[in-house]
C-alpha cells in the first residue's frame, strides 16, 4: 500500500450527516451534529466554497467567516467531486453506497465512460444508478415539507431526479432571488426544510479562477445574501451553509499531459474521473504481471505529486465508504487504478476529442485539505449555546 496513502478520519463529520441531522432536530431528537431543536430548517450549499477558500478571503465574507471556527470544518467525500458529494449530502450514504463515485465514471454494462451530472438526460445511465433512499424523501415520510430551491435550469435535470428525489423544486434566478424564495418558504406552519443551492462560486472557479475579482465579488454577494438570510428568519429557524468541495487554481503551464507517456496508457482501456483525480480503468484481458509493471509504472512517475493507489487499496482505506457495504456492482464504477494530485497539477489527456476543460482554471477532485475540507456554519436556531 503507498506509504502516504490519504486515510479518512472517521471522527471527522461528513455531509452526509448534515439532512439526517437537521430532519432528526425538526422532531426534537439527538442528532449527529448535536443541533438543537428546531420548527423549520434552510440548509444553504455553496458550490466549491472550501474552508481554505472562506479563510484566505475572510475579509471579503466578514459574516461567514466570523461564524466559522474549527468546529464548524467537516471533510467532503473522495473524490471531491460535486456529483458525489451532493449525492452523498442527499443520501446520507457515501459515494460507494449510493454509487455516484466520480465525476466522468465508467458504466461497465455499456463499457463507456458517462458524465455523472448529465449522463441521465443523455439517456446514458439508467434512472436507478443512483441506489439510496434520500433524506428528503425520508423527511417527508415523518410529515416535514421539503424544497429545493435553485436555477431553473437544473429543475428537471436527471441529476436532480436521482439524488433530490423527495423534495419539490421552487426556481429562482439570482441568490437574492434564491433567498428570498427560500425565506417565504419557511414562513408557513408546516416544518420546512429548504435546501439553497448555490453554484455561482463553483462556476466563476472553473471559468476564471477562485483568486479572481470576479469570484471575491461574487464571495461578497453571497455572504451579503447569506448575511440577510440569518437576519430575516423567523424565530424557530436553523440554518446551516456548507459546501461540496474546495477549489484550487492550476494555471496552464502545471497541465501534465498523459499521453506524453504512452508506456503509461499501454494496457489502460478508459480514462475516467476528472483532471485532479484520474480514474484508470484497465483492459480486463491485461495479464496479471502487466498489470503490475503498469500500476509500479504510474507510481514510479507520478507518486512524486500525487497519491497513486489501486482499486483495492481505495476500498480497504474506506475512500469510498465502508467496504463491506459496497456492492460489486459499484465497485466496478471505481478506477482500477486512482492518480489523486497532491501538488498543483492537473492531468489531461491530448487524444481527448473536447478538450474544453483544459480552459478551467479552478478544479477540484483530489484528497487535499484545500479540495475537501468544507465549512459547515450554524445561524439562527442552530447557533451554538
């Protein structure tokens, strides 16, 4: 096994504690995250809003990152990957539960490698990919109401049938659109849960960096929107703002490009997973001491930057979950093989037909503590005592 293999900490919180706390706090239960009882529930998400991100930018984001101490830290799930994360936060399952491992996975019965966020609306993936019960739907089995709210354009995605199955769908355009709705929403009798969904910071990440101006201005409005949000909440309410992942920058001249070593593909069928976390899927017919040259190949190359480790090394280290409780079916999902950046770099391969995504500038994937340790800030009725 590598010596510097990343290790969950199970006594760290995950997202996927977060729905079946605040829905166990509405009936005035022990929970998980020892949130106190309360009538209604917002739980704002702000994409790739990492605690790095928040820290470094503290006088941009003066409300959240007042709120914020070492407690209110969580670790996302591997890979750092928003399919998988918000799954996971729906779910309260981890990737290998649910099976939503990555970003770009393999879908072995059609042997092609699918986009979790759109694979469903190509007709890629089949509508029980996504394998676990949600804790919206949960939610309102126990008689709470429970809403999404985001843009319009994700409103009948098929991501947002398979991991917010449950809850119904409110769009609004902007954040203050967003937050007004999510305000009105739980202004009625019935307890509420609201989910926010915020993917701008996300968005102005990939397209230009999370050091731009474009995306500290963007910071500002959300913090100022969140800020009212506390301020406006009726007596009763908790909120909560977490994120899915963390972003780091990676300018163009720290691209490394896979296929300036073709004694490194000889043997790899697929390339899946994303430009921080490559997900190696090797041909079945590769013999069992290529395989070996091959994986001691990528670690002799890359273990320099990058954590290099094998399907069941992932699975042993609980990466994905415990893994008893992953089925073989999703194991297959998983790389034979996962390259996980632990320096600044991104992998991209030249053969690809789209190479768009070498233009992102922000990317996100990997195990570092910038990509996966995530704000989990408590207002309003969830304060701390």
């Amino acid at each position: 096994m590598p010596a510097m293999l990343p290790v969950p900490d199970d006594t760290v919180l995950r997202p996927a504690a977060i729905l079946p706390s605040v829905t166990a706090a509405l009936a005035g239960e022990a929970n998980p995250l020892g949130l106190p009882g309360a009538r209604s529930a917002i739980v704002a998400l702000v994409d790739g809003l990492g605690a790095s991100n928040l820290a470094s930018r503290a006088g941009h984001a003066r409300h959240l990152a007042g709120r914020m101490s070492r407690r209110d830290v969580i670790r996302t799930v591997f890979p750092s990957t928003t399919a998988a994360a918000i799954a996971s936060f729906s779910t309260g399952e981890p990737p290998g539960v649910h099976g939503i491992v990555g970003y770009r996975v393999l879908e072995p019965a059609a042997d092609r490698v699918v986009n979790q966020l759109n694979g469903w609306d190509a007709g890629l993936l089949p509508d029980d990919w996504q394998r676990s019960a949600t804790w919206f739907e949960q939610a309102v089995a126990r008689g709470i109401r429970t809403v999404a709210v985001g843009a319009a354009r994700y409103a009948t995605s098929g991501f947002t049938r398979a991991v917010l199955r449950g809850a119904e769908y409110r769009a609004a355009a902007t954040i203050a659109d967003r937050v007004d709705a999510a305000l009105e929403l739980i202004s009625g009798v019935q307890p509420t849960i609201v989910y926010l969904y915020i993917p701008e910071l996300d968005q102005l990440a990939h397209s230009h960096g999370w050091e731009s101006e474009r995306w500290l201005a963007a910071l500002e409005t959300v913090d100022a929107e969140l800020a009212r949000l506390d301020r406006l909440v009726p007596r009763g309410t908790g909120t909560l703002v977490t994120a899915d992942h963390g972003v780091v920058d990676v300018p163009a001249h720290r691209h490394v490009f896979v296929d300036d070593r073709p004694d490194l593909l000889d043997g790899v069928r697929h390339i899946a997973g994303e430009p921080r976390c490559l997900a190696l899927h090797l041909d079945p017919s590769l013999p069992d001491a290529s395989r070996a040259r091959l994986i001691d190949g990528w670690r002799r190359a890359e273990e320099g930057r990058s954590w290099v480790l094998t399907r069941d090394e992932a699975l042993t280290a609980g990466l994905y979950g415990p893994a008893a409780r992953i089925p073989l079916e999703v194991r297959a999902r998983i790389g034979d093989v996962l390259v996980a950046a632990r320096s600044g770099i991104a992998y991209y391969d030249r053969r690809e037909t789209n190479r768009t995504a070498e233009k992102m500038i922000g990317q996100h994937g990997s195990w570092t503590d910038e990509e996966s340790r995530v704000p989990l800030i408590r207002g309003a009725a969830f304060l701390r005592d």
